[in-house]
C-alpha cells in the first residue's frame, strides 16, 4: 500500500468533492503532507475510515463501491441466464416444429407414392 494519496485519489476515494475535504483539513480532521502537491498520510486516511494501517487495503467506500458492482453484475448474469433460458427453449421449439413440417411432407410423399402405385 502507498505511504501518502493525492487530494484526487483521496476523492475517488471517498466520493467527496474538494471542497469537503479541504472542509476536513480545516475541521483538524485530515493533516497535508509537507510535500510537493496535495498529499495526505495514508496511515490518517485509514484512521479516518475507522481501519487499522494494518487491516483491509480497501477502504469502507470501496467496499461499498465493490459490493454495488457485484450486485450489478449479478443482475446482469440473471438476466444473461434468462435470455439463454429463452433461447433454448426457443431454438428447441423451431427444431420441434421443423422435424413436425418435415415428417408432415414426407407423410404427403408416401400417400402421394401409395396413390401414384394404386
């Protein structure tokens, strides 16, 4: 895990706009970094989301973030099981149909044979 995260990482992060994290700074929630551009210690941000340096290296916004994924593409699977469910019945229904047509004319073929002998 990096040691520092920029104010646009930290954004993405916590889906927070600029302005609410500077708000933090101000508040003596969140501490800048001496360094060149916009840096916080990733140890204060771990802290901040209630996590030891030591715990998960997802943050609980990412997880969120992650769980929201993974329920979207749960959904998108069911309805990809569904639209496959669809189709095979389909698909089997046309075959069903077309062997049906085709013992149907050959059906017309043996009565048209049998007249033709008659």
């Amino acid at each position: 895990m990096k040691p520092v995260i920029s104010m646009n990482e930290l954004m993405n992060r916590w889906d927070l706009s600029r302005p609410a994290i500077t708000k933090m700074e101000q508040d003596g929630l969140l501490k800048r970094l001496k360094l060149p551009g916009v840096k916080y210690s990733m140890k204060n941000v771990l802290e901040l989301e209630g996590m030891d340096s030591a715990d998960w290296t997802h943050s609980p916004f990412e997880w969120r973030r992650l769980k929201d994924e993974l329920a979207r593409t749960r959904q998108k699977l069911e309805r990809c099981r569904t639209f496959i469910s669809q189709l095979s019945a389909n698909m089997s229904q046309f075959e069903y149909e077309e062997r049906r047509k085709a013992n149907e004319d050959h059906e017309d073929l043996r009565t048209w044979v049998d007249q033709a002998k008659a």
